[in-house]
C-alpha cells in the first residue's frame, strides 16, 4: 500500500478513500485502475494464477482478459469512472463454480470477489458489495466534478484544497455520501476524529449500507477509544464483504479493547494475511492478545514480526522496550 501515515491517513492506501458508485456518463474523465482479490468458497485467498474476463457495457469496448498473481490478486487498468463491468472468472470443476460479479468503476477502488462454492447454482451477473441504494442516483454534477478534482488533489498532497473542494461539493448535493465519506477522512488524517465521525454518521444517514463509511466509521471510533461502539460498524461492513480483511484487523482490535479476546482472535488471525500497515496492526494486537493471556512465546513471535514490517513507528520503539523487559531483546 502506498502513502502510508499516521493512523488514519495511513490506512488510506486501501480502506479510508471511500469513493463513488454513483452512475455518471461524464465524457472526457481520466481513465482509473481498481485493485482486488480473488478468495475461494472457503474464504481462504486463491493462492493461483487464474484468468479474469472483463466486460464493459458499452458495447465499442472488447472484452478483455485480466490474469491474477499467484496470490490472487488482480489490478484492473484503464476503466472509465462510474461505467457498470461484468468480472467472470470460469468455475475449476473441484472448489468453485463460474462466478460473475458486476461492479462500477472508481478511483482508487477495491474489488473483492468472492467465488461461489459448487453446491450452489451460479447466479446471474450482479452487484458484488455494493449497496444498491447508492445507485438509484447521480449527484449533481458540479459536486461530481468537484469531487473528482479533490481526489486529484489528495494525490498530489494539497489537502487544504482537497478539503475545500469537498465542502463546495456538499454545499452542491447534501446526498452525496462519498464526498462525506472523503472529507472524514481528511478530518482524520488531522486527527479531528470528532469532526469525521460527524460526517461518516451524515453519509450513512443517506446510505445506511455504505461500505466505506462504515468501515471508517469503525477505525474512527477505534481512535476515540470507543471500541464497543466501533463492533456494530465493522460487523456490518463483513456481513456484505466476508473477505475484506482489512475489516477484519479493525474488528479484531475493537474486539480485543472489548475484552472479546477469543473472538478477536480469529479476527486479528485473517487479517494476518492482509498487506501492508493493516498485517502489521494485526501482528501488533495479536502480540498484545497473546500477552495478556499468558502465551508469551506466541507474543515474542508476533511482536518480532510486526517490528519486521513497521520498525521505525513509536509503536515498535514500546514493543522493543517490552521485549527487552520480557527477556526477549531483539537479535
């Protein structure tokens, strides 16, 4: 993941750039790439190279063929923003059937596909974890120009300008969940955690099950050490997407706050197999889990892990003090 800060702006990489489903037919927007996995029936990562057909529905396009890496994983290039593609991956006779998930495409965005298992029959093309209430409108369509300037903005580091962009947008469409969803995060990257769980609590009063203000309603509430609150959020978030282990390591951390250790456990466990700052997160509580009942090897073990990934934050300069204290000093 990339652009890795503090906290919130850290996550962003992945989960806290919440961006749109809404269907717009903008001529002349710049093409996006989307990232995503593919997981077995199992939930278990598809760890082959297998191949992707992809389908726009403008009927100029030609279908083409995406193949994963060997962990499953997949970068979908040269997508029109906010134009509805068919994704099939072909059934293997053995662990799953053919699967077909319809998606729209957004900047930055992230596309888990979930294989279906060969017991059940395969179903027609449909949306995979989006709410369908977000696409019975388009916002306005200055506010979607202004939110499309701000995400430029944010990547290229001019967030005062981004912010600014965001606020113009709402004053524009005061239904426009994403752009709440994108300022909340701004907010959080200032640590205003406060100010962002105002907004992602305004977008979901628009959209109940949106998926990113969800999500980042959870770390939010997290922050603010209001872990029991933080559960009902990140349980919704995995009711619609099972496999997004990023929901999983946040889960697993409100859990744990909440002296939930066993369940957190098997939380903080997948979300081992995310990248970046959220496998990290999930070694560091795994460590703190396994401290605080005793197990100090299997601590020792994950804390060594989590200072191999992220070894220059305060966080690993206390683990290394911990273990020095505990007799295991770093080699």
């Amino acid at each position: 993941m990339k652009n890795c800060r503090v906290t919130a702006i850290r996550f962003r990489g992945l989960v806290l750039l919440g961006v749109s489903f809404f269907l717009l037919h903008g001529a002349g927007w710049a093409q996006v790439s989307m990232q995503g996995q593919v997981f077995l029936p199992t939930g278990d990562l598809l760890q082959e190279v297998v191949r992707l057909t992809l389908k726009s529905d403008d009927p100029r396009r030609d279908v083409e063929f995406v193949f994963t890496d060997g962990q499953g994983r997949f970068i979908l290039r040269g997508l029109v923003p906010f134009r509805a593609y068919t994704l099939t991956i072909e059934g293997d006779g053995r662990r799953y059937a053919t699967t077909t998930v319809t998606f729209y495409a957004q900047p930055r965005g992230y596309l888990p596909v979930n294989l279906l298992p060969l017991e059940k029959k395969e179903v027609p093309p449909r949306p995979g974890t989006i709410a369908i209430s977000r696409l019975r409108r388009a916002p306005d369509k200055v506010a979607a120009r202004l939110y499309q300037e701000a995400l430029e903005e944010i990547e290229r580091g001019k967030l005062t300008s981004a912010e600014e962009k965001l606020r113009r947008a709402l004053k524009r469409d005061a239904e426009f969940v994403d752009a709440y969803n994108e300022l909340a995060v701004l907010q959080m990257g200032k640590k205003a955690y406060a100010e962002a769980e105002r907004l992602l609590r305004q977008a979901l009063e628009k959209d109940p099950e949106a998926l990113y203000p969800l999500l980042n309603l959870g770390i939010c509430l997290n922050h603010l050490g209001r872990y029991r609150e933080a559960i009902a959020p990140l349980r919704h978030v995995l009711e619609q997407s099972p496999n997004w282990l990023t929901a999983h390591v946040y889960l697993g951390i409100a859990l744990l706050e909440s002296d939930d250790v066993q369940e957190a456990e098997s939380h903080l466990i997948r979300g081992t197999k995310a990248e970046g700052l959220e496998r990290a997160l999930a070694y560091l509580y795994l460590g703190k889990l396994y401290a605080q009942t005793d197990r100090i090897p299997k601590a020792v073990e994950a804390w060594n892990v989590y200072l191999q990934m992220d070894p220059s934050s305060p966080n690993a300069e206390r683990i290394r003090a911990l273990l020095v204290q505990l007799g295991y000093p770093q080699k």
